[in-house]
C-alpha cells in the first residue's frame, strides 16, 4: 500500500496524526515526547516513539489473529504506521489484573494485590477535567456512547486482556494494568484504536517485580530508557 502523509490532522502528547490521500485511512507517528500527571510532568524518553510503535503494531497483530478488530494497516518506518481512520469513542477503558497507581490510592489497596475479577474502569477524555472516572450511566446521559457501543467496547477489553495476560505471561512479564482506546469506522463498526506499549500499560517482571514502564518516568526512578528496551528484548523485537 503507498500512503503518503498529507495535513497534520492533530498533534498530541506522544504521537502525530496526519491525514492521508485516502479519506479512509491516516498515518500516526510516534514522538519520543513525555508527560505524566495530566501533562505536569514533561520530558524526553530516547527511542520511545519507536518502541511505542513497533509494540503496539504487534499488539495489534496478535489480537487481529485472535479475531479483535484493530484500526492497524501497515508499518511504515520505524516510528510512522497507517491506521483506518476512526472516531475516537471519548473514552479511556482502563483494565486492571492488580492494584496499582490511582486504583491503589482510591481504594487503599497496596500495589500488586491481585483483583479477584479484571476491573473495567472509563474514564471521560478531557484533559481540562483531567480525564474524570465516569459509569455507565454518565457514558449514557451524556451521550459518550450507546449501551450497546459500551457492552461491545467492555467485551473486548476483557478479550484484550486475556490475550495479553497470556502473551506477556510467555515472556516473564505480569501484566498489570493498561489502557485501551476504540474507534468508530465510517461505517459504525467498533475497533479497537490508539496504542499498546509501555506508555499505557504496567508490565512487572513475573518474578523480581521490577518495572518496566513508564512509572519509572513518572516516579523518577531513572533507567526508563533501558526498561522500554527491555520490554521490546522480550517480545522479540530486537
Ligand atoms: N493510563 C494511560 N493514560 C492515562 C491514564 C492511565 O495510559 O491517561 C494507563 C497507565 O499507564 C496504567 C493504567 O492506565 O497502565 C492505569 O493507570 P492509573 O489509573 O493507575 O493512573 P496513573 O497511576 O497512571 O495516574
């Protein structure tokens, strides 16, 4: 497929999206561009756009072979992908296999403490309002989505979540939390959208613990660089 970018569509905190000759689909870049805490916290994680990009894409492609639509076409380069274009659903879907971050905080839960059932959180995307927790019932009164988008999009969270459970298990790696973003296609289908990397999840090692995500950048325990290629050593990408 030849697809060449076209107007910057929007700029974000870690990724570009530029629009294509072909209405259906777009580019994504990767930045290697940091912030944490609603944006307070801002930095420069060297290489993260390209880690972002190539976990997410094979993410993206286990989950296809597992029969979850995605919005991912074809890798590019190394931090450049085409993706169809989708309305992106207003909603963050946080799925949570432990306590950890502001679950731990909210409920006084020490991090690592297992959830006897995954939790589904949403969360209203509004960096104004600092991306507020909100239930189904908001999501229906304020029209974020149908009750039948919700139930498709909380579906295949929990798929989501089952396979990456059991890939990253394979690899030493307890999947702890992560966020996930869908889309609308043009033609009203559900897909999932965004990214999978170590921006968006929790990954511990399976046996020491150690953190191998972006809570090293929010926390400031330093090594951010080295844990993001380790994650990428472990799924086999370099
Ligand atoms: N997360 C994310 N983007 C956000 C908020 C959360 O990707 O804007 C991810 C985060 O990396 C973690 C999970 O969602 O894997 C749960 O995050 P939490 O609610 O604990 O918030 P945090 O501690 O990151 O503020």
């Amino acid at each position: 497929m030849f697809m060449q970018k076209t107007e910057l569509l929007y700029e974000g905190k870690a990724k570009k999206v530029y629009a294509t000759e072909d209405p259906e689909y777009c580019i994504v870049s990767y930045k290697d561009d940091a912030t944490a805490f609603n944006g307070l916290k801002k930095g420069t994680i060297v290489g993260k756009g390209v880690v972002n990009n190539r976990m997410s894409n094979f993410m993206f492609k286990l989950l296809e072979q597992k029969g979850i639509k995605t919005h991912f076409v074809e890798e590019l380069n190394e931090r450049d992908t085409v993706v169809r274009k989708v309305s992106i659903v207003p909603l963050e879907v946080i799925v949570r296999n432990k306590a950890a971050g502001s679950l731990s905080k909210r409920l006084g839960l020490e991090e690592g403490t297992p959830m006897r059932v995954p939790v589904l959180e949403f969360c209203y995307k509004n960096d104004d309002l600092g991306d507020p927790m909100v239930n189904n019932y908001h999501i229906l009164a304020a029209g974020f989505a149908t009750q039948e988008e919700i139930d498709k999009i909380a579906s295949m969270s929990l798929a989501v979540n089952k396979t990456m459970i059991e890939f990253f298990k394979s690899v030493n790696v307890d999947l702890i939390d992560f966020k996930l973003e869908f889309g609308k296609t043009s033609d009203g289908e559900i897909i999932l959208a965004d990214e999978i990397s170590p921006d968006t999840c929790r990954f511990w090692d399976i046996h020491t613990g150690e953190k191998l995500d972006k809570d090293r950048f929010r926390r400031d325990m330093g090594g951010v660089e080295e844990a993001y290629a380790e994650m990428m050593k472990r799924i086999g990408l370099n």
